[in-house]
C-alpha cells in the first residue's frame, strides 16, 4: 500500500495523481518515455542537418570565422549528443519504472485476491 498524502489521499492512484500533485500514473511513465524517444529523434536529426555548417568551416578553416564556425558546431554536435543520449536514458528508466510498476500492482492484486480467497474459505 502506499502511504497517504496530503489529506489522507492514498499516494499511487489508479487515475494518476491527486490534486496535490502526489501519486504515479503508470500509463504517464509510458507516454513520456515516448515522448523522450521521440526527443532524442528530433536531436539526432537536428545534429546530422550540421553537416552542411560543419562542411564550410572546414573549407573556411583558415579564417577566424571559419574556425569559429568551426567551434561552434563542434560543440553543438557534443551537446546535441549529450541530450539525445540523456532523453534515451531517461526513457529506458521510466519504461523500467513503468514495468515495475505493473509487476508490483499485479503481485498487490494477486496477494489481495489470496487474502479474500482465504477469508471467504473461512466463513
């Protein structure tokens, strides 16, 4: 079970999380990690389309701008890989979390149905 909120509301909900902002909607967990992923998509696609920048400031090299140029979209490929690779991450954690978390309220449902099971075996 969870331990309650704010006001006696339980902290994991069916429905997802109170008016308090506490609680876990599982179904959430998933749709965020999908929404990560497609993130990191969008960077990744983001960081190819600097092939072209990437391309002048080798063929500029000589000048200042160019190797500015140059800088600049070197450390912009570093960063675009960094959070690409940060989205997928977090996206493998809530897909786990979400995973647990179904584990854990199936094995919740199971054990209440064995107490019910025993109880009404007892009547």
């Amino acid at each position: 079970m969870s331990a309650p909120g704010p006001n006696n509301v339980p902290a994991t909900q069916a429905g997802g999380a109170d008016d308090n902002g506490y609680g876990v909607s599982n179904a959430e967990l998933g749709k965020m990690a999908d929404e990560l992923d497609l993130a990191a998509q969008i960077l990744e696609k983001a960081d190819k389309g600097l092939a072209e920048s990437d391309a002048t400031a080798r063929i500029h090299h000589m000048l200042t701008s160019g190797r500015m140029l140059r800088s600049t979209t070197s450390d912009w490929d570093d960063e675009i890989t960094r959070l690409a690779k940060q989205c997928r991450s977090l996206a493998d954690k809530m897909r786990q979390t979400h995973t647990n978390y179904t584990a854990q309220e199936h094995r919740t449902a199971q054990d209440f149905q064995a107490i019910l099971a025993s109880l009404e075996g007892n009547e």
